[in-house]
C-alpha cells in the first residue's frame, strides 16, 4: 500500500515514514505544498498524510485542490496550532482525520490504518433508495443536490435502514444494532441522531411512525 | 466622602471661605445699620435741641433760661428717658425728668451739635447732642444737652443683627450647597475619565473617549498613547510567546519519535525520561497558547452564529475514535449569536463538547437559548458526570482539572480562561441525561451586566 507523507521538517518525516514503512506502507516523502498537490494528483494513493504549515502552499489548498480533482484517497492532516476552527476548516476542507503535534507515532499509525480499513472496506457499493445515495466507500451520503458527510453511527443507522427494504423499523432494534446490549435510554441516542441525519438530509428523508418506529424514504425536502 | 479627597477639599474651602465673606459682610452690614439708626435718632434730638435753643435766654442773675420748655411729656416724667439740659458757669436749667439728676459733661462745639454715647443718670445708656450757645452775643456761654435713651435703639439693632444672620446663614447654606454642585458638575469629567480607564485596564484595546472637557485632552492623548504603546508591547509578547510555542511543537514531536527509538533499542530507563521531558514541555505550551489565547479574547469584540460553530465543531469530534460511537443532538435556537469572536466559542465549546464525548456512554446534547437577557449555551452527556466535591475544585480559580484521557489535563483550564476572558459565567452541574452539564452563560448585548 502506497502512503504519501507530506512534512516539511526533515527529522520528523524520515522518523514517521520509516514508523509507516515499518507498517507495511510504501512511503513518497515530499517536503512543500507543490510537490504535495503535484504528487497527490498524479499517483494513487491509499492514504496521505499531510502536514498544514508547508512551504510554497498550504496544507489546506493543497487538501482542497485534491478534493476538487476528485482525489479521494483517506487524508489525516497534522497540526501544530492545535485550534478547534483549524481542525474544522481540515475537516470542511475533505480531511478524513487530524492529529496535532506532538504525537505518539503509534497513535499516528493506529489511526493511518483504521483510515484505510474504513477507505477499502467497503469497496465503492452504493445504495440507493429513493432520492437517497449512500457511498459506503467515503460514508457520504446525497440526497438530489444536498451532500452530506456522515459520521460513523450515522452512517451505520442509515446504512441499517437502507438494508431494511421499506420496513419501519423499531427505535429499540435500532439501539440494538448500533450498541449491542442496550437500555431504555438508549433510544434517545437512536432520537438524537436521526434529527442530525434529518438535518443533513431533509425531514423527509427518514420518517417517524409513532409508536412503531423510523421508515427509510429516501425522500427530499 | 474619603479624608484625602478632592471633592471634600473644595467643598471645605468653598464653605469656609464663603462663611468668612459672610461673616465680614454681618459686621459691616450692622455697622452701617447702627450709625444710620444712630444719626437719625441725633437728628430727632437736635430738633428737640433746638427747640431749647429757642428758648434759651440768660437771666438776670446771669443763669440760663428756658422759656417755653419743650412740650413732650416724656420731659415731665421722672427717669422718663428723654432728658434736656442747659447749663452754664452761674447754674443751670434742666427738665423735670432729669429730677436731682444732671447729664455727663462732655466736650462741646460752639458752631456744630456734637453726637455722643454716654452713661447718663439712673444708669441708663444715652444718645446725646450737646452744644454752646451764647444767647445774645453774651460772653458767657451756655452747654444745651439733649438725650434720649437709646435701649430701644440697640434693642432694634439687636433684633435687626439677629435677623441679618439668620438670613445670612441661610444664604450660607445654599452658597454652601451650590458649590458642591458645581464641584460635582466640575469633577464629573473626572469620574467619567475613572471609568474609561477602569475599561483600559480590563481590555488593553479600549481607548478613553475623547468627549472630555478640553481642559483634560492632554491627559486623555497622553494616556491613550500610553496604551497604545502598552497594547503593541503586549500583542508582541504574546504573538512571540504563541510562535515560539507553535515552533516547539513540531521538534517536540521529532523528539517524541526519538523516544520510540530509544525504547525499541532497549533503553527504557531514557526513553521514559523522554516522555516526561516531552509530556511536561507539551504542558507548558499548551498552558502558554490557552494564557495567549486568553488574554487576546480579552476586551475583544465579535459575535458568531452559535449552530455554525457547534456543527463544525460535532463534525470534527464526531471522526474521533471516541466521538464515532456518540449520539449528538444539537438544539440551538436558530440565529442565536454568541456576544463572542468564532475562534473563542470554538475553544471553549470544542474542549466543553470533546470532554463530554469522553466521558459519554451513548449521547451528548448541545443546547443553546437566549432566556433572561442571558445567552445560554449547555454541553451535556449521559456518562458519570462528577460530585459536588470534584465540581467545587473544577470551577475554582487557578485549579488545573486533570481529565481522563490524552491532552494536558487544560480542557477545562481553557474554557475558564477564556470564559473569564470574554466575561462569560461558566458553571458545572447534574445533567437531565445524567452525566455532567457545562454551561456558558453571558449577558446579552441587550442587556449589559451591572457594573462592580
């Protein structure tokens, strides 16, 4: 598996690329935002990982201008600053995932391969159920024009729901799915996060059944 | 009002000096009023007197007469206190009133009436007029003496002094009161001038205004410059103290990494003493960044959409290891803004939210809600939550809170800090969930909090 490093300080490159190496990855090192871009456009990748302060260009333009190429490989940025509206703007920006400096290189490791576990294993299936497009690839779901990106319980409900093939299904079954054992309260959670995936998809996409539980529509608005 | 007092100084000097002027004014004014009163009551008797004169021949035995006598009654009654008397070297004539009693011998002119206050018979005070008169060119002169007793005289000017002070006093009294206000009207500028500067020490980018009298315009441009020359000072120390932070971070890393090394290569012993070096240099930065970070937000301006930095913030945490396997549910008014900088409400909403994840057992709500002229904003989960004991200590000032987990124990450090910075209440509770609820609370634009 190929990994791009993209860090400018020479000492902490050669130390997380052999820490990657040792990892099973095959390393390219580059230590400036344009070769960065460059190199990220061209090769394949299974993952990159990219540090924000570059010289020449930014981490983040060079994050966005992969985006907009449609380069879809895994990206975890590094950071210095460490500031919550800098890990937004990555996250804004298409980053799968951030750590800031300093770092334990087995944390950064552990998180590179959860990344790629998570990139490759569900292949490139889509599924679609009404308006609804669900890429189990990158976890991103569509309805119409609205695009939205899922975190891991809610791609794990709606990707429940999708299988269940127009069948409501109860809000304890849900819980149960997502947690295993479950209690009561539980459900609440189940509550919390079709209201965010409503809010990311439209109200109309999963619909309530009082006293019975949620629908898959896949309808928008 | 304190001794060493500008106020008080003025208003002392002002009332003493007002009563002195006044003072000085009651001796003249009564002065004055007794020689009126005084000439008048020497011209009544010189009238009287000379009706005296008129009648005043010199008889055969060479003594004084006087024919017809003044009329007035008061000459016939014994000690009646109207007395009249011509006397010369052979004898002399007197009214009835006088009895065996003769007036005081002073000095008296040929040509003019002579005004005197004497003690007279029966131990009575007099006004007298005396003069010589010589009755037909005749060389031997004759001393005419009129008096009156002028108790009642002194008694009016008496009266008059009593009334003049009172009067006096009372004017006093309001002089006294006018000088205060003109001393409050006059120092006013001052007081405004104390608050303006108490609002340049908490926020070192205020400015005294310049809608001051032109008398202190000096001052206020002297002291701005100062500030502005404290406020450069400050921002340089604190974006040199942030660059040198950041800049450790990344060799800090690089030495993190050589620690692995050193312990793959069987010195644990180092590799240990690495970790610590690294861990409490990592705490010291991240305790200057969060001091920085504070002291920036301090007296800084903005607002920000509350939902907009609540959802980036959810989508970051919610990628974390320990945010995939948490329910978040947002319930925000929508529009509402915090009276806060973006960057600012990140920080403290993003340490609030990411603490919460890590304790959480399944869900995390984040409230937001404007309720009596306050803007609230709660962080809730549904895991342990903390005792009353460990919330006390967590919400005291300069207590570090150490938190389970990565990080440097500042989380909440940070969000005190900056909640200090930005003079937002910040308080720790029980949640409805049933973990911990963190909530953030400012006092509306609308309604500004009461001044200390």
């Amino acid at each position: 598996m190929r990994a791009l490093l993209v860090e400018d300080d020479p000492d902490l490159s050669e130390d997380v690329a052999r820490s990657l190496a040792a990892a099973g990855f095959v390393v390219d090192r580059c230590s400036n935002g344009e070769d960065a871009w460059f190199q990220g456009d061209v090769e394949d990748y299974a993952i990159a990982i990219l540090d924000l302060g570059l010289p020449r260009l930014d981490g983040l333009s060079v994050l966005r201008r992969w985006r907009a190429a449609s380069r879809t490989m895994p990206v975890l940025i590094l950071t210095a600053r460490g500031e919550w509206t800098e890990k937004v703007e990555g996250i804004d920006a298409g980053a799968d995932d951030y750590m800031s400096k300093p770092f334990a290189t087995g944390e950064l490791i552990a998180r590179v391969r959860a990344l790629v576990r998570r990139a490759s294993g569900h292949a490139s299936a889509m599924l679609t159920v009404g308006d609804l497009v669900i890429d189990t690839a990158r976890m991103n779901a569509s309805i119409r024009d609205r695009q939205a990106q899922l975190s891991q319980l809610e791609f794990r409900l709606i990707n429940y729901l999708a299988h269940q093939q127009d069948r409501i299904v109860p809000a304890g079954e849900i819980a149960e799915h997502l947690y295993g054992a479950t209690d009561g309260s539980d459900t609440n959670a189940v509550e919390a996060i079709v209201t965010r995936l409503r809010r990311k998809l439209g109200s109309s996409a999963i619909e309530t059944r009082r006293g019975l539980g949620y629908l898959l529509t896949g309808k928008a608005g | 009002m304190r001794r060493n007092s500008l106020r008080l100084r003025l208003l002392a000097g002002a009332a003493v000096t007002v009563f002195l002027a006044l003072a000085l004014a009651w001796a003249g004014i009564s002065w004055l009023f007794l020689q009126h009163v005084e000439r008048r009551e020497a011209d009544a008797l010189v009238q009287i007197a000379e009706q005296v004169v008129a009648g005043l021949t010199v008889g055969a035995d060479g003594r004084p007469v006087v024919e017809p006598r003044p009329a007035d009654p008061r000459f016939q009654q014994i000690a009646g206190g109207s007395y009249w008397q011509a006397t010369n070297a052979r004898g002399s004539v007197q009214s009835q009133s006088l009895w065996d009693q003769s007036l005081p011998r002073t000095g008296a002119s040929l040509n003019r009436w002579t005004r005197a206050t004497v003690m007279g018979p029966y131990g009575k005070q007099l006004t007298m007029v005396s003069r010589q008169i010589r009755p037909d060119e005749r060389p031997l002169g004759v001393t005419v003496r009129v008096a009156n007793d002028n108790s009642e005289v002194r008694s009016a000017v008496r009266d008059f002094d009593r009334v003049l002070a009172l009067s006096l006093a009372l004017l006093w009294l309001v002089l006294s009161i006018a000088a205060y206000v003109q001393v409050s009207l006059g120092l006013r500028p001052l007081d405004r001038l104390r608050r303006d500067l108490e609002r340049l020490r908490r926020s070192p980018s205020a400015r005294l205004s310049e809608h001051h009298p032109h008398e202190i315009h000096p001052l206020i441009e002297a002291i701005n410059a100062m500030a502005t020359a404290r406020e450069g000072d400050l921002v340089r120390a604190r974006r040199r103290a942030a660059d040198l932070a950041h800049g450790l971070k990344t060799p800090l890393a690089v030495v993190a990494a050589q620690s692995r090394r050193v312990r793959e290569a069987g010195a644990d012993n180092a590799a240990e003493s690495l970790d610590r070096a690294v861990e409490a240099v990592g705490a010291a930065l991240e305790a200057e960044l969060a001091r920085s970070r504070a002291a920036a937000a301090r007296g800084a301006s903005g607002d920000s959409d509350a939902i907009e930095v609540v959802e980036g913030l959810v989508s970051v945490i919610e990628r974390t290891e320990e945010g995939e396997a948490i329910a978040f549910s947002i319930d925000i008014a929508p529009g509402l803004r915090a009276p806060v900088d973006g960057t600012d409400l990140a920080e403290m909403l993003g340490a609030l939210i990411e603490n919460a994840t890590r304790h959480a057992r399944r869900q995390v709500r984040i409230e937001g809600r404007r309720e009596a002229g306050a803007i609230i904003l709660r962080v809730e989960d549904d895991g342990p939550g903390m005792d009353a004991s460990a919330i006390e200590v967590a919400t005291q000032r300069g207590v570090r809170i150490d938190e389970r987990g990565s990080g440097h124990g500042l989380g909440l450090s940070i969000v005190r800090d900056l909640a200090d910075a930005t003079e937002a209440m910040f308080g720790l509770g029980a949640s409805a969930l049933g973990g911990l609820s963190a909530e953030l609370r400012w006092a509306s634009p609308d309604h500004p909090p009461k001044r200390r």
